[in-house]
C-alpha cells in the first residue's frame, strides 16, 4: 500500500466505510485470526511533567485537576499487575510514568524489581512506558523481565511541533530505536484528533511500518480542560476513526493494533465495530488519566462480537526459566535474545 493508496480509504465517504471495514477485516483474520488481545496499565507516577504536550492533563504548563503522586511502591505496582491478569484477563501490563524521562536510579530499580516479581509471579507479558530511555537502562530493564517498551510518537513528525515544544521527535525515535537494537518488542502510536490532517495521520502509520513496531496504540482525543488541545476540539466522527482503523489495518497489516484511550467517546453506540475494522487489541481498565469502561463490559462484547480473547501468555519468564535450569544466576541472561 502506497501513501496515494492510503490516503483514498482514509478519505472515503461515509457510503464506502463499510466496504472498506469489510476489506480491513480480511486482513486482521489472515494476519490475526479471530482473537483480542487484552492489555492493561497502571499509572505509577502522575502530574508534575515538564514537558508541554498539548492534550496531556499530566503536564506541569497546564492548569488541570488531575493528581499528581511520586512513583507507587513495588507492593502497589505488583498488586495492580495481578489485579490486571486475574480480574481483567490482561494478558499484558504496562507501567507508566509520567515525565519525558525516569529520572533516578532509584525509580529505575523500583520499576525494575517490580518486572522482576510481576515476571515471576504471573503470565503477563512486561512492558513500561516511562518516557526516554538510553540504551545502558533498557538493558538493565530487560535483564529484569522488560519484554516490551510503550513509547509512543504521538503524531507526525511534520505536526510534532503543533503538539509539543519541549522535546523533539527524535528523541522519541531515538528511544524506540535504542529498544529495538536491544530486541525488545516495541509498542508506538499516537493520539488523534488533534487538528492533524489525513495525510499527517497517514504519515504516522508509515513512519510506524518503517519502525517495524509490533504494536501499534491509537488514542483517539479525550478533551481534558485545561489543556490546549481541549480549547481547539474538534471531535472525530465514528466513521472517520472506523476509517483510521481500517486504513492502519492495511498499512500495518501484520502489527498489533486497537484503540485505547478515548474509544467510548470517540465511537459511541459503534464502539463493537473497531473490531470489524482491522483492531484486534485494547486496553481494559483504567485509561492513564480518564475512566475506561467496565472490564466486563468489554469481555461481553468481545463474545458478543464471535471473538475469542487471545489468552497467549509470556512464555519466557524468569521465575519459569530459572526452575528449569535450576540456577538463580540465570536471571539476566534469560532476556538476551
Ligand atoms: S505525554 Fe508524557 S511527556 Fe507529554 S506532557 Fe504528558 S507525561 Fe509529559
């Protein structure tokens, strides 16, 4: 699929979106079968971010009620992973924090002791988004138990500037590229509904193909007050993110991809249909800073819909490795792949 190919189904009329949802759907079955993939997140350090990203309610340039707390205890982060797997059915749990990057060594080795229990404890695949990390601390977090880094682009490079000034969109390459070099899973996307224009939500998707990530998050918009991005809102139709599903489907169609955040508002009474138009992950729980539907709620439409949830779990953990071999010293080196 070329960009003038991608930029046709992306602007299609209302009367093709279904055609065209049918076509993406193909795709997801022959790459992704008939299965959903579950994943959850806990906020472990909230508010107080020097960076001024324009639809973030966590950031210290905008004047919003979100809380804001020091990173959670190991005790807290672990007990939200087992929460994740047992009541939610989360197949993979996310740790994030807030700010462009973790900034002491202390809160690395907490995040990294917390992976290392969740690891051995549960079936959940690892994975943390907190914000710019060096090659030397992705190491030290995979020989931990990290699997997969969260760390999305959040836009088009030609609209970054629109979107943030406090950092440049290399840097966030920089990281992802860093996470690849080392083999671990990637996981990057975006938010939309910021005033970018089809081509720019296009540019993304090939930005992301060329990343060759495995997994790709889109967030549609949810207008936080306060934020700049709420006072220029201009809301999505839920045909035109059917359409931004369907188009990532074939510029991507192997990855991983689903809406998180924003997806009971964006798409309304259509919400079941992201699954017709190429998704086949979400996010249950809790958004980062908003309320997310109830757990149950998205299982039973996921029966609903004839889909199966993807119950796939890591199956390289420490705990379980290291049992087999019989030696606690091969914990670090389980992770080098
Ligand atoms: S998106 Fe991340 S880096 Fe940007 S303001 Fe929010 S917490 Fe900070």
């Amino acid at each position: 699929m070329d960009l003038k190919d991608a930029l046709k189904i992306i602007g299609a009329g209302d009367d093709e979106t279904f055609e065209l949802m049918l076509k993406a759907n193909q795709i997801k079955q022959k790459h992704k079968g008939n299965k959903i993939k579950l994943c959850a997140i806990v906020n472990a350090k909230s508010g107080k971010c020097s960076e001024n990203c324009s639809f973030c309610a966590q950031s210290a340039h905008h004047q919003t009620n979100m809380p804001s707390y020091p990173l959670l205890s190991s005790k807290e982060i672990i007990k939200a992973a087992k929460a994740a797997e047992k009541n939610m059915g989360a197949t993979c749990f996310s740790v994030v924090t807030s700010g462009k990057a973790t900034k002491t060594k202390a809160e690395l080795q907490t995040i990294g002791a917390s992976l290392e229990i969740i690891c051995r404890e549960t079936k959940l695949n690892r994975c943390v988004s907190i914000g710019t990390l060096t090659k030397p601390e992705l190491l030290e977090l995979k020989a931990k138990g990290l699997k997969r880094l969260h760390h999305n682009l959040e836009t088009a490079k030609s609209f970054f500037d629109q979107v943030c000034t406090t950092h440049t969109y290399e840097e966030r390459l920089a990281t992802i590229k860093a996470a690849k070099e080392i083999g671990l899973e990637v996981c990057s996307g975006g938010i939309f509904g910021l005033g970018e224009s089809l081509e720019q939500r296009i540019e993304l998707a090939f930005t992301l193909k060329e990343l060759n990530v495995e997994s790709v998050p889109i967030n549609i918009l949810n207008p936080i007050p306060g934020t700049p991005a709420a006072a220029t809102y201009r809301p999505m139709r839920p045909l035109e993110v059917l359409r931004l599903i369907a188009t990532y489907r074939f510029i991507l169609p192997t990855a991983d991809f689903g809406i998180f955040g924003g997806r009971e508002k964006a798409l309304g009474s259509l919400q079941p249909l992201m699954f017709l138009a190429g998704a086949n992950v979400t996010l249950v729980g809790d958004y980062l800073t908003t309320k997310g539907q109830a757990p149950e709620k998205d299982l039973q439409m996921i029966k609903d819909l004839g889909l199966e949830i993807d119950n796939e779990t890591c199956p390289d953990r420490i705990g379980a490795v290291s049992k087999m071999r019989g030696n606690r010293e091969v914990h670090s080196q389980v992770f080098e792949h």
